[in-house]
C-alpha cells in the first residue's frame, strides 16, 4: 500500500508509525462494494507533540480539505 500525502499540504506528518487495515480489508475479503476500516498507530517524538500530529493526521481522512 502506498500512502499519497495531499501536496498543497505544507507540513510533513511524519513521525515513527504504522498504517492498520481492519475489517474485510485486514482479512484480505475485500469485495468491489466495500468500506475503508483503517487506522494509524503514530509515535510522537514528545507528549507535546501528539495533539499536532493527530490534527495532521487527521487530514488524511478528508485529502487535505
């Protein structure tokens, strides 16, 4: 799998992490009508630094928008 972060976002989310794939996707049963169950596990470098990347994060979910 290959994660594409949005180019008009400026700033680099990353940090130590890992991308989950869950449900249909997990147990590799996708069918062509299906759902997305994903996470990310990330490990901020200080404890106040975790509040910023999860906003970061998070934009992943809309494309940046």
């Amino acid at each position: 799998m290959r994660l594409i972060w949005p180019s008009r976002v400026r700033s680099s989310p990353w940090c130590p992490g890992c991308w989950l794939a869950f449900g249909s996707e997990g147990r590799l049963e996708q069918t062509l009508d299906t759902d997305q169950d994903n996470g990310i596990v990330f490990v901020p470098e200080s404890e106040r630094d975790t509040e910023t990347l999860r906003q970061r994060f998070l934009r992943l979910c809309t494309a940046g928008q």
